[in-house]
C-alpha cells in the first residue's frame, strides 16, 4: 500500500485505539502519541520560507534528512523519561484526538497533491521531497499504531 493510502486509512486503525491501552514502548498514553503525531504531521509541512542550500545545513539536520531519505523504518530509542516528563494534554479527549489526526493528514495529503515539485523545508527536517516526506510520515504513523499500539494495518 502506498503512503497515501495507508495515511487515508489510518481513521480505520484508530477505531482500535482505547484511551487505556498499554504501549510496548515508552510512556506516552495512547492521546499523547495521538497529539504527537497531529503536531510532527502539521509542523512538518509549515512553510518556513526557501530552502537553503545543503551545505547550509548543520549535521543533525543533515542525519535527520539521509534517515528520511533512507525510507527504513523507525525504531524505538530508549531515552530517560518517565510519564513525569510528558507534555500536558492540549485535548479534551482521546476521540479529539482521533478527529485531529484526521484533520492534521488530510492537511498533509492535500499539501501533497496541490505541492508539485517544490521540496519541502523544516528546520528540524531538512528539505525533502514530497514524496520523501509523505513516505516518513506513513513510517513515523506505523511506528507509533502498529510497533507502539498494535493496531493492525487497514487495507485499502
């Protein structure tokens, strides 16, 4: 399945998604990593201006962008934090929650079809092509639903 479809499908996922579920790693709650994915989705796709040249960019970045561009799929990294260190809750519920993603990857998808061939640029991401950054997007939703929830993949 491609990326876009697989982003099209992931309301179906959610449906198995309960405000009480356990993940198989880290701390966030299941809304926690709902909210993560609205914000990582909708800052990803801001507009911050022209893209600068390559060898502007500092190292970090650089990394960042060669993972994206790799299109291998995304692992858990162990880091100390406790549910102490998780961001407050912006949302008022789980099913918000759900409805904001939907919103987040239809703003994405719609970015997507309407961007043609000009790169994406994010500070933190680098500048990638769209079909790079739909492609990390679909990675970074199945590294959270499927890998962290266990929520099974919805066909097309």
């Amino acid at each position: 399945m491609n990326a876009v479809d697989y982003l099209k499908n992931v309301q179906e996922q959610l449906k198995g998604l309960e405000a009480d579920a356990t993940p198989t790693f880290g701390v966030m709650t299941p809304q926690h990593m709902l909210e993560h994915l609205i914000w990582e989705t909708k800052s990803s796709i801001k507009d911050f201006g022209p893209a600068p040249d390559r060898s502007e960019l500092p190292e970090k970045v650089l990394k960042f962008m060669h993972f994206i561009e790799s299109g291998k799929p995304m692992k858990y990294i162990e880091k100390d934090v406790t549910e102490a260190d998780l961001n407050d809750l912006r949302l008022e519920s789980l099913e918000a929650a759900k409805v904001g993603v939907a919103e987040a990857i239809d703003r994405l998808i719609n970015d997507y079809n309407s961007r043609g061939d000009k790169p994406y640029f994010n500070p933190m991401i680098g500048v990638v092509s769209k079909e790079h950054m739909i492609d990390f997007h679909r990675r970074h939703f199945v590294h959270h639903l499927e890998s962290q929830y266990g929520l099974d993949t919805v066909s097309a």
